[in-house]
C-alpha cells in the first residue's frame, strides 16, 4: 500500500518546525512577542529569588537589575510601611516606571496609599504563583489594572464612601489637592508668610488662611510644615 507524500518544513530560528500532509496548510509560530523588562526587589534576598525564580520560567519576561521607563518592577513585601510606600513612589513618580505589589497584608487605610502611588496591580503573596506573577506584570506594562477580588470590592467601597463624602463640592477632590491648595503650598514652602501669599496670588489673607485649614483639617496634617512635607512627597511640589 503506498502512503500519502509527506513534506517536512524547516524554518528559522525563533520559529517552529513541523512535519504534515502536504494538503495541510502548515502553521508555523513567529519569534515571541516584544518581552516585558522587569526588575525585582524585596524586602529580603529569599524572596527576591523566589520571584526571580518563578518570573525567569516565562520567556515573556527579561529579568533586568535596573527599572525606569517602560520597565515594570516587582517589589515583595510583608507588610505596607513608609519605607515600602516611599519605594512605590519613587518607582513610577521618578523611575517612570510601572509598579507591581506582592504584599503579605494590607489594611483598608492602606489600600488607597497604595492606588494613589500609581500602583494597579496587586497580588497577595500566598497567591504568588508564577502564572500570577506574570499575569500582574503584563497587565501593569500594558497600564491595566489587576487586583484581587477582595481588594477591588474593598477599593469600590471605599472609593463610594469618599465620592459621598464630597458630594456637591466641586472644589474638593476625591484624592490629594486642589490647584489653589497646591499654589499655597508651593509658596510656603519657598518660605512666604500669609500675607506675601496673599499679594502674589491675588487672594485675601483670610483666603489663604481657609485654604491651609481647609487642606490641612481634611487630610488630617498637624500644620504648614507637615502639608508641605506631604505636597513634596506625592510629587505636587
């Protein structure tokens, strides 16, 4: 019995070879798509090469030392702190780079810290497989949002809580300053008093100063120095 004529195919490197019928129209598969730069840092060395480890199995992802733009850096922590928040902003607000939080823990009052940082993908580390891993760093290189059901329907509530509490003030946003609040700031924090404030933005000396209470009451500041210490850290001065 004779057999049907086989034809084998060869093809470049990055592509796939196949053998099959030669009435069948053969599929090959082209390089792999641009790969994602990522760079990995934890609070210790065990479980920045775990990461690294789960992370090095995926040929979508090169493994770089350094983040900055178009890079996405990974950082493992327990617990939020300062020093976990200061990191985060550093990360997108100065390296340009977007950020992905493994976090043992996160209370409620941290959850917006961390959104208003930039950060949109969040996984919790017990859930930290590699196909987790790789599916928080594609949607952060992509500027997608990828958060754990719970922490999303955390977040929409809190989100729902604040939008109630600023209802029919326009001039009030949900997060962070106004405009004028960051004007005022800017100015105290080149060292003018009210009254020089006044003169430079056209506003009444008790303008200002209902403009400092204001900011300061609502984002729970203890005075000038503190606002314009909190102004510089999320980048508005």
């Amino acid at each position: 019995m004779l057999s049907s004529p086989r034809t084998t195919t060869t093809s470049a490197p990055g592509t796939s070879s196949a053998t099959t019928d030669r009435n069948i129209t053969v599929r090959t598969v082209g390089p792999v798509d641009r790969r994602v730069p990522v760079t990995v840092s934890a609070t210790d060395p065990i479980s920045r090469e775990g990461a690294v480890g789960q992370l090095r199995r995926h040929p979508e992802v090169e493994l770089r030392e350094e983040s900055g733009p178009g890079t996405v850096a990974l950082l493992v922590v327990d617990a939020l702190d300062e020093a976990a928040l200061v990191r985060l902003r550093r990360i997108v607000r100065s390296e340009g780079a977007r950020a992905v939080l493994v976090v043992g823990a996160l209370r409620e009052s941290e959850l917006l810290d961390v959104v208003e940082c930039g950060v949109g993908a969040i996984v919790w580390r017990h859930e930290a497989t590699a196909e987790r891993l790789v599916q928080a760093v594609l949607a952060a290189s992509r500027g997608d949002g990828d958060l754990p059901a719970d922490l999303l329907g955390r977040l929409i509530q809190q989100v729902a809580t604040l939008h109630r509490g600023t209802a029919g003030r326009t001039d009030v946003p949900a997060f962070g300053l106004t405009s004028r609040e960051v004007d005022v700031l800017r100015l105290v924090s080149e060292g003018f008093d009210t009254g020089e404030i006044a003169v430079k933005l056209a506003y009444s000396e008790r303008t200002v100063k209902n403009v400092m209470h204001g900011l300061t009451t609502r984002l729970q500041l203890r005075n000038r120095a503190h606002a314009v210490a909190f102004a510089l850290r999320e980048g508005y001065i």
